[in-house]
C-alpha cells in the first residue's frame, strides 16, 4: 500500500497519469474444527478457524478524469471523456491518455519518445475513411494545393433600376489560370433599356467573347435573360486559355431594384497556389490545414482506442499502456463517435491523482503497519512469559 500511495503521489504533476487502487483480501484460513450438523442429542456447531493474516487482492487502475490544464501549444491534447491516444512502438501499438505530441524534422506526429501517432490521412478532396487502417500521422510543412483554374464567378448584388439610360456599372473580379495567377477581369453593365443591361468584358486590356452580351429582368426586378454568360478570348502568357461562366441566378442572385448599384463578384471557384502555414485540431480530431490562398483543407484525423476492460491493461513506462488478455481487444474509431471523447486542442488532461486523498491513505498505511507490528510486540511478551512459568 506504501508503494501504490507513494507512487501516486510521486505522479501527481504528471500529465495523463492514472492512478491506482490496491485492494487487500483475507489469505487462508486454518481450520481447527469443522462444522457439525444437528443431531438427536445435540445441535450443530460452526467451524473453529484462525486467520493466517492478509494479502493483496488487486491493484487496479483508477481511469476517471484528470483535470484540464491549458498551454496554448496547438499541438498538446486533452481528450475528455473515454478512450487513449495510439502510439506505434517499433511495430506494436501502444495507448496513452498524454496528448504532449510534437511535429518531428520530417513532419510527423510524435509522443515525447519518438512514438508516431496514429490515425488516418485524408485523401487529396480531403475525404477521410475512417474504416481503413490507422497509420502514422504525416503532414509535411511544405505540402501546398495545388493552383484551380476559374471555370465559374457568381455574381450577384443589384444594378439600380434608378440608373439613367446609357449609364455604366463597372466591377471588378480577380479570376486565376492555369497556372494559378491572378488575372482582373473588367465587367461592366451599361443600361440600354428600362429592364435591359448590355454587357461586356476586358482582361488586361484585351475584349472578352461573351456567349450573350446582354440581361434583362421583368417588372419585378427578377432576372429574365439566360442565368449564365460564357467568357472567353483571352490566353495569359504561358498559360491555357481562360473560358468561364459568369452565372447571374446563384445563392445571391442578380436583381435590379431601387437604391444604388452593387453588382459584384460574390465567389469563384479558382485558387492559387497555396502554401501551408498553419493547422488545427477540431474536437472530433480532425486536423485541417490552413494554407496562404486563404485555403482550408482536412488533412488528417486522429484515432481513438477503447477496451472493455481499461483496468486490465498494463502499465509499461511513460504514462503508456499495452493491451492484455484481460483489457480486451482495442476498439479504434474516430474521437466523439460512440463512447470516444473529444479532443481539445491547446490543453493536456493532467493526473487524476487526488492529493488529499492519498495522504489520507498514506497514514491509514502507516497506522495499519503500526497496529500489526503491535501485534509482534504482544506476541513477544506472551512467549516471554511463557518461557518464565518455568521460574
């Protein structure tokens, strides 16, 4: 029991740290005289038997939460709630409740020791299948996305039913090419009629082929004209040539309302070339990627290990726990699916060890050592007068 409590206590800064629980039990009896039924002429008698003293019964980890402690590193985790981190040992597996992980020089998720984190990559769309294999956790600092062409700019907002005839609304949109470079395309809107706008557009100077070259709305103000345009004549230098759709009925459709003009590019679906700068960890471990274009992308996922049975893994150095034939299988899965808790990232659970408690424990130890020694000192006066019936 002094070395249970005396471990707990010496453990009581130690992040993920789970303490333990020792339970004593009766040892053997000695039998001086077994029970007897009841008779004709007597009744029945219990068993005479003496006690041979105590011994341990089981020492079992005690898994409940640690509290939270905050240390803004992105890459420390708490997880709340049921479940270990998995970490590959030379080729094995083993689980942890410390999330003080790391980026190595190669850009891997490490432990303290160098034990790789596992869970899953995500795919390039940024899909992450859950049910394949866990793996070591890669994310290298000079992985970028790729640069998209334009192919499509939502515009929306209002061309004023107010403007005069002949008067022109101008906007500017930033599209990219091939080779993801930005590239102003000039649109602008010339009010022709009471519900008609000509349009036209320039890159770089250069006049654009529109498949129409005009919109119109009804009495409402809604769009009545084809919902797209076709841009196209124009090849950046070194690049393909640049063809989009310039689409007027998206989620924030083009209208012609009161009030002044606000027709504008509202998205598009290019990017440019995007370095990665940052990432994060969500609560379900999903680690997602910022990059320079302004990009968000999922890059990888986090896996979580349960067993039936925490208190029968065993404890193998470094707050690290291997699976027995008593914990059960290890049931992986992502964090806040089933009985799995959530990651917070920035914040490391720390140990479950009550303080108060184990010195509380610590003297019922030395007392209970006190009382049996008390025993042995009796037990020396006894033979002693004994040994002296003789005198």
């Amino acid at each position: 029991m002094m070395d249970v409590v005396g471990n707990n206590i010496a453990n009581v800064n130690t992040a993920g740290f789970k303490s333990a629980q020792i339970t004593f039990g009766e040892a053997m009896a000695q039998t001086l005289q077994g029970p007897a039924g009841s008779g004709l002429e007597s009744g029945g008698t219990n068993p005479l038997q003496i006690g041979l003293g105590v011994n341990v019964a089981s020492i079992d980890g005690v898994f409940t939460q640690g509290a939270i402690q905050i240390t803004g590193r992105p890459t420390d985790i708490a997880l709340q709630g049921d479940g270990f981190f998995i970490l590959d040992d030379a080729g094995g597996r083993v689980y942890t409740r410390a999330g003080t992980f790391r980026w190595d020089e190669t850009g891997n998720l490490v432990a303290p020791g160098g034990h790789l984190v596992q869970g899953w990559l995500a795919d390039p769309t940024g899909v992450v299948q859950t049910q394949t294999a866990v793996q070591g956790i890669n994310l290298p600092l000079s992985q970028v996305i790729d640069p998209v062409e334009t192919s499509e700019v939502e515009v929306g907002g209002n061309l004023s039913a107010d403007t005069a005839i002949n008067d022109i609304h101008t906007t500017s949109i930033v599209v990219y090419d091939s080779l993801g470079e930005a590239q102003e395309l000039l649109v602008e809107f010339e009010k022709t009629a009471a519900n008609t706008w000509d349009l036209s557009a320039t890159m770089n100077g250069t006049s654009l082929t529109l498949s129409s070259t005009s919109v119109t709305f009804d009495t409402n103000g809604n769009l009545s004209s084809a919902g797209s345009v076709t841009v196209s004549g124009y090849t950046p230098p070194g690049a393909s040539p640049l063809n989009l759709d310039l689409v007027f009925d998206s989620n924030s459709p083009l209208v012609q309302f009161g009030g002044g003009s606000s027709a504008e590019s509202v998205d598009q679906n290019g990017n440019a070339i995007g370095f990665l700068t940052d990432f994060s960890i969500a609560a379900n471990g999903t680690i997602s990627g910022q990059f320079s274009n302004g990009e968000t992308k999922v890059l990888a996922m986090i896996a979580l290990a349960t067993f039936n049975n925490p208190s029968g893994l065993i404890r193998a150095g470094e707050t690290r726990f291997e699976a027995s034939v008593n914990s059960g299988q290890p049931l992986i899965g992502e964090p806040g699916n089933g009985n799995r808790g959530s990651l917070a990232s920035g914040a490391l659970e720390m140990s479950n060890v009550d303080l108060a408690q184990e010195f509380t424990n610590l003297i019922i130890a030395q007392r209970g050592f006190q009382a049996n020694s008390r025993v042995i000192t009796a037990s020396d006066e006894v033979l002693a007068d004994l040994v002296n019936l003789k005198r």
